[in-house]
C-alpha cells in the first residue's frame, strides 16, 4: 500500500512539473482576405499602393472562438500571402517585376511582410509571395492597420488590375 502511495504521489508531482503556462495558450489559424487596385502605369514607375485600413475586430470572433481577445496575443505570424487577380480577366502578374508588402499601424515601424522578386514575364494572375519571420502581435493589438504595396513594373500596364489577397496567421495566445 505505502508503495503505491509512493508511486501515485511520484506521478502527481510528476504531473505538474510537467504542466508550464504554455499549456494554457491557444494556438490557431487567422485568414483574411482583402482586395486593392493597381493603378495604370507607363511602365517606369508605380506609386505605393496603401490599402483602407483594415479593422483587427474582425476577427474577434475567431478570437472568441478560441478563448482569447487580441490583447492577449502573444505571437502572431504571417504565414501565407497569396494574391490573385480578379479583374480584368485573363491578366497575370507578368506587367510586375517585384512586390514588397509592408504592414502600417499607429506607433509602430513600417515593417515588410512579404516578397516576391524577379515575375517572370508570362506569369499567371496567382502569386504566392515569400513570407518574412516577422512578430506581428503589436500591430494586431492596433485598432486597425493599413498595407503599403510596393511594385516595380517590368513593363506597362493601360489597366486597372483589381488583385484578391488571401493570408494565413499562425497566432498564439493566452486562454482567457
């Protein structure tokens, strides 16, 4: 009996030396889908394109779902950008040579987010851009945030080119 006790009592300790604060984060996926327009060019040069600002309630309901609010985000990380043309049809990304997306919140840095360089000519109307290691936890907690695209033409372009951007996050934060 008092080897079981023994046992039991090695296990319980056991037990919570095993459980760390990590235990009680959520962990979880965020997707946002948005839309821009890049405007017209001759082919020389391509002013930033800011977006509207973007609203970070609106995923408080993913929040919700998991348990926490924005305020007790502890990581958040891009983890998928990929942008798709919507109009006009039939236009790929070939009129580009690069994209730089950076993300913009008050008080914060303008911080790039996202890449791709060297579009080839013949490209389709989907890019998937490389995605940086960067923590964007202080511009979630923001009220809202804007993004800066940045592009170089490679060739010119007479139309309006309305682009789809779908991104993951990979979040992680405190359970409430």
């Amino acid at each position: 009996m008092k080897r079981n006790l023994f046992f039991l009592g090695l296990l319980t300790i056991a037990i919570f030396a095993g459980c760390n604060k990590n235990a009680l984060d959520a962990n979880f996926t965020v997707t946002d889908t948005e839309t821009f327009t890049i405007p017209p060019t001759s082919g020389i040069s391509l002013l930033p394109i800011i977006t509207p600002p973007f609203s970070t309630n609106s995923w408080s309901g993913t929040y919700s779902t998991n348990k926490t609010d924005k305020d007790h985000l502890k990581s958040l990380k891009l983890k998928s950008l990929t942008l798709t043309i919507t109009n006009p049809p039939g236009k790929g990304f070939g009129f580009l040579k690069s994209i730089d997306i950076y993300i913009q919140a008050p008080n914060q840095p303008d911080t790039k987010i996202a890449t791709i360089d060297n579009i080839p000519a013949n490209a389709g109307g989907t890019l998937t851009l490389n995605t940086l290691d960067v923590d964007l936890t202080p511009y979630a907690k923001a009220d809202n945030f804007t993004l800066k695209i940045n592009s170089t033409p490679q060739s010119s372009n007479p139309d309006n080119v309305d682009v789809k951007s779908d991104a993951v996050f990979d979040v992680t934060a405190s359970v409430l």
